[in-house]
C-alpha cells in the first residue's frame, strides 16, 4: 500500500495535469482508502499482539512448570538410586514397604489435587447456581430451598471428605519420614566395613599402650624385688659381720656364732624354697595363660576367615543381583 501510494504521489507530480482537480480527488480518495487499510491492519496487528502476548505467557508457565516437574523427577531418581545403593537383605522388606507407601502418598498427591480442582469447580458451579437461584427467585420457594439446602450439605461433605484425605495424607508423610529415620539408622556394608577398621585400631592401640604398661610393671616388680634381696643380702652380712667379732673371744661364743650363722643359712633356705615355690606357680600360670592366647589366635584367625568368606559372598550376591536386574530390565 505505502508503494502504491508512492506511485500515485509520483504520478502527480509528474505532470499529468489534463485533469487536475480529477487527479486531486482521486489522490484524496486514494489515500483516504489507504489510510483505512492501515488502520485496519494496525487493529488486526494489535489484536495479534495481544493473542501473542497471551500464548507467550501461557508458554512462558508451561515451560517453568515442565522445569519444575524435570526437577522433582530428577530428584526422585535419585532419591530412588541412593535406596537401591542402600538395600540389603536385612532392610528389603523395609525397603519394600516404603516403597508402596511414596507409591501411596504420590497416588494420594495426585488424587487430592484432583480432589481439590473437582471442589473448586463444584464450588464455583454451585455458588453461580445459588446466585442465579437467588436472583430468580428472589426469597424463592420451598422447594427452591430445600434444593439450596441440598447442595449446601453436598458441599459440607464434600469438604469433610477433603479434611479427612488431608488428615490421611499427613499420617502417610509421618509413616514415610518415620521409615526414613529407622533406615538412615541401619548402618551400611561401607559404614560397617568403617567402623570395623576403626575398631580394630582402637584396639592395636590399646593393646601396644597395655603391653607397654604391663612391660613397666614388671621392670619395676624385678628391680624392688633385686632391691630387696639385696637389702637382705647386705643385712645378713653385717650382722655376720658382727656377730664374727663378738664370737672370736670364746670357745663358747664361737659355738653361738655357729649356731647363729646356720640359723641365717636355714633362713635363706627357707626363703629360697618358697621362691622356688613361688616361680613355680607363675611357670604354671604363664603356661594357662599361654594356652588362652594359643586358643584366641586360633578363633582370631578363624574370624578373619569367616570375615573373608563372608565379603566374597556379599560381593557374588551383587553380581548376581546386578545380572538378575539387567535381565530384567532387558
């Protein structure tokens, strides 16, 4: 249009002037039709604006609630990973059970948003139809009220019943975290595995401190004991000591003195008959004590390779169950 109008202008300009007030009223006819076409297409434009408008928001939601949905998925997958990375034979049927009851509680979801778009529309059905009730009939007619009595009491139970799925809907999310809590308490394999390493450090710690302690003792008890036979020792040489001067005077005292030193002798005898005694005791308890220990390492070894056992069978049980779940999927 805006060319057409250009050709016209042109045209006149160029000197067709046979006609001229002809041209005149046929450039204002022109362009007066020209300046209605505009503004019909400019009306068109603006209400192809609008529509436009009105779609881009209406994708703009769309592409944020797609996003939000991709969200939640992604969430619940990986929700769903970390249980399968955390089943094991002890916690399945838990497992199982909570499964069923997130099964539930999204079904519960799903039908309570149902529910809920179900009662808005109801309830705006209902509210346009007791106004154009009360509209009608003004104060109305008996059976007009029952009727509106009717739809009130619909509405009543309606709400009721959304209460009491709420009410259902909350003790399954309290049931759900509940399972949570006892399976987050169930320590893995990996966390297992931790903590009996963790343990037994604690105890080559414990048992290198002990022995050193138990070392110290013993260095000790030997040292007071050669202390005090040698406090003995010396005891018994001083008193032979002076008792040998005092017993050289006499035939007499040197009988006594004699008869004093077989005494000490006897004494030593004594002494040295219940240390006889005595290592033999402690011979025989390092040998029942040597027998446990012998017995321990026997049950020692005989944990580590049950432990063995036990991690080769758990690692063959992962294998088949990743096999069965690939059969499966295929």
């Amino acid at each position: 249009m805006a060319s057409e109008y250009e050709e016209k202008r042109a045209d006149l300009e160029a000197g067709k002037k046979p006609d001229k007030v002809m041209g005149a009223q046929a450039h204002k006819r022109t362009v007066a039709a020209l300046q209605k076409q505009i503004a019909v297409q400019e009306k068109k434009m603006e209400e192809a604006q609008v529509v436009h408008d009105e779609l881009q928001g209406q994708y703009t939601a769309a592409q944020t609630k797609l996003e939000e949905v991709e969200v939640y998925s992604r969430k619940i997958a990986e929700e769903m990973e970390k249980l399968n990375e955390l089943e094991t034979d002890e916690n399945r049927e838990v497992l199982e059970q909570l499964r069923s009851l997130v099964a539930m509680n999204e079904s519960l979801k799903r039908q309570e948003a149902q529910f809920k778009a179900h009662c808005r529309e109801e309830k705006t059905r209902l509210e346009g139809e007791i106004e154009r009730l009360q509209i009608s009939v003004g104060h109305g007619s008996t059976e007009d009220q029952e009727r509106t009595a009717n739809i009130m009491r619909h509405y009543e139970a309606d709400k009721e019943r959304m209460q009491k799925i709420r009410a259902l809907l909350a003790r399954k999310n309290r049931e759900i975290a509940q399972l949570q809590r006892k399976i987050d308490e169930v320590p893995s394999r990996i966390e297992m595995a931790q903590y009996q390493r963790r343990f037994i450090e604690l105890y080559n710690q414990v048992a290198s401190t002990l022995t050193e302690t138990k070392q110290f003792y013993t260095l000790y008890n030997t040292l007071e004991d050669q202390k005090e036979f040698m406090e003995k020792e010396v005891e018994i040489l001083n008193n032979i000591h002076e008792k040998f001067e005092l017993g050289m005077s006499t035939e007499k005292n040197k009988e006594l003195f004699l008869r004093q030193v077989q005494e000490i002798l006897n004494g030593v005898k004594q002494d040295r008959e219940r240390l006889e005694k005595r290592r033999g005791e402690e011979k025989m308890e390092k040998d029942r004590l040597n027998g446990i220990y012998l017995e321990l390492v026997e049950k020692q070894r005989a944990y580590y390779k049950t432990v063995r056992d036990f991690q080769e069978e758990c690692r063959r049980n992962e294998i088949l169950v990743s096999k069965l779940k690939a059969k499966a999927s295929r």
